[in-house]
C-alpha cells in the first residue's frame, strides 16, 4: 500500500500518477512519496491526498481543505497522521473487520478511512462529521469509486445523537485522529458516541491514536473507553512509533 499528496501547483485533479512509479510494488507497509509523510505529519500544501493498495484494488483520493473557502477551524479537513496507517491496517485486515459489514466513521474529516472501507467491500459506510464539514466529505464521496457499497454522510455531533444514531448499530466503527486535548467533557461524549454506534455483540472499534504531548490529558479518555470496550488488538508501526491504533470490542 502507498499514500501519496498532490501540490496546489500540480493538477489536483484524484488521477492516476500522482508521484508513484506505476511499477512501485505493493508492500504490506504504507510508502509514503512526495510531499505526504508520517514522520512529518499533515502536509498543509497538498490539494489532494491520495492512499493506494494494488494487491487488494484500492485507491482512493481525497481532497483536504477545500482551498479553504470555509471560515472555520480547518481541523477537520486535513488528513491527519494516523488516518494512512489507519487504511493499511483495514487493507490487511478485510476479511475480518470490513468485507460484508456495516461500517462508520466518527469525526470522519475528508473520509479517508471509510471510503477505503468501501472498496473493500463493506455493504455500507456512513461518513460522520459536524455539520460544517460535510460538503467536503460529499466531494470525496463523489469523487471515488464506491464500488457496491451505500455510502452516506450524515451530521453527528458526539454526545448529540440524532434519532438515527440513537437506534443504529454498525459491525465497525472507524475513528481516527480525533483526540487533541479537548476538554474532559467532550472526551466523555466522544467515548459514550463510540458505545453508542457499536453493535453488540460481533462489534468492532478500531481506534487510532497519534501520541503527541497530551498524552497525560488524553489519557482521560481512554479510562472513559475503556469503561465500555475491552482492548482485542493494539498494532504499534515500526515507522510510525507514535501512531498507536486499537481494536475494542463492547464488554
């Protein structure tokens, strides 16, 4: 698998040749080229960002930002550090947690995750952010090959949930790159969000965390998860040691 960025300079357009040799082999690793790179973080430059595995037939590309024509916290519309580390662990782990399921995504951003999740072969994907940022989750959707897969955006607010999400239950829940030192509170309702949405039993959250200088803060909020969840797998990335990411399931 390989994650790549597109400049403003290039055409930003989600084509192919994007700065990848087309001969480059897939590896079980994310490769990161050109501007976009995990030991860097976010690459603020980039129009687009796109994440490819060859051997499981996935491409996906998204626009970040949105040239900034909305006059709000960006936050949100940035692919983050964990969300191309988040895609190869649902590339290797298909069969498992993704194909034939029903997936979401909490404080989806540009959809990165979940629209991986729908080429490989989820029944469905619903894309969730705060209302300010869905337009821009709809252009990627738009702009992808979703395959088979019903895939939706729809406003979630943590803590805030909608009749839908009240009754709801997905097979996976994807969140990734959500936690930077928020306050308790909003910890409380993102963790009670993530209970929510999590089918039990057969359930699957998988969680990633970038490690930054919080982590004695953030780690309020995985008490409050791990109320609710019980740790199944935590994968660390030899390339990435400050990228921790989780599979939980309801207790």
């Amino acid at each position: 698998a390989r994650a790549h960025a597109r400049g403003r300079g290039m055409d930003d357009s989600c084509g192919r040749g994007c700065g990848v040799d087309d001969d480059d082999a897939a590896t079980s690793t994310v490769t990161v080229t050109t501007s976009f790179d995990v030991r860097k973080g976010v690459d603020r430059s980039a129009a687009t960002v796109t994440f490819e595995d060859d051997a499981r037939d996935v491409r996906v590309c998204v626009r970040q930002n949105r040239d900034g024509d909305i006059e709000v916290d960006p936050t949100a519309r940035w692919v983050w550090d964990c969300a191309p580390k988040t895609c190869e662990h649902l590339c290797a782990r298909a069969e498992e947690l993704v194909r034939g399921k029903r997936v979401v995504e909490i404080g989806a951003g540009t959809g990165l995750p979940g629209l991986v999740c729908a080429q490989l072969g989820a029944t469905s994907c619903t894309l969730t952010d705060l209302p300010s940022e869905l337009k821009l989750l709809e252009e990627n959707v738009a702009s992808n090959d979703t395959r088979s897969c019903a895939v939706d955006v729809d406003a979630l607010a943590w803590g805030d949930l909608s009749e839908r999400f009240q009754r709801e239950r997905f097979d996976l829940c994807v969140c990734s790159d959500v936690l930077y030192h928020q306050p308790l509170d909003v910890f409380r309702k993102l963790a009670d969000t993530l209970k929510a949405v999590v089918k039990t039993p057969g359930g699957t959250l998988v969680f990633a965390y970038y490690f930054r200088e919080n982590l004695i803060h953030d780690a309020h909020f995985f008490e409050y998860l791990d109320e609710a969840f019980e740790e199944k797998t935590r994968v660390e990335f030899a390339d990435c040691p400050d990228i921790w990411l989780f599979e939980l399931v309801l207790r």
